[in-house]
C-alpha cells in the first residue's frame, strides 16, 4: 500500500500488509516501530527503494499486529468489572 493517509497505516499493520507513507510524520508511530509502516516523505529515491523491497519479498514486516487486539473485551472489562 502507497498511502498518505493515517488511518490505512494502523489497517495495513494489523493485516501484516507492507505501507509506505508519504508523509514525513505519523500520528502513528508504533505502525513504524513495530508495524509494517515506512515513512518516505517526498523523496521518490527513498520510495523506489523501499517499493522495490515489497515487489522482492524483502518488506519489512509486522512483529505482532497488536493494534486493538481485544479492544473490545478490555472496554466491556472496564465498563463492568463485576
């Protein structure tokens, strides 16, 4: 995925898919950290390097898609802790 959008970074990371941001900036830095998520700004050397490493195999990948695992379980958990 080629995006600028920050809601498809977060997507993409859960479903382990490569992401390259053009943007220079996230309001989502564990999509860097530990997602699938490139930042690559403007620079269309940095983005042909780092395409050329999805169409290879050789993109980086997710460590854990930990973005809202459980979400729901653990907001239901603190509305009613009984």
């Amino acid at each position: 995925m080629i995006t600028d959008s920050g809601g498809i970074q977060e997507e993409t990371t859960y479903l382990r898919v490569p992401c390259i941001t053009l943007r220079n900036n996230t309001e989502r830095p564990i999509t860097v950290s530990l997602g699938t998520n490139v930042l690559v700004g403007r620079d269309a050397g940095i983005l042909k390097t780092e395409l050329k490493k999805v169409l290879t195999g050789k993109a980086k990948s997710a460590l854990s898609p930990t973005l809202g695992r459980k979400a729901g379980e653990r907001i239901a958990q603190i509305l009613n802790p009984s």
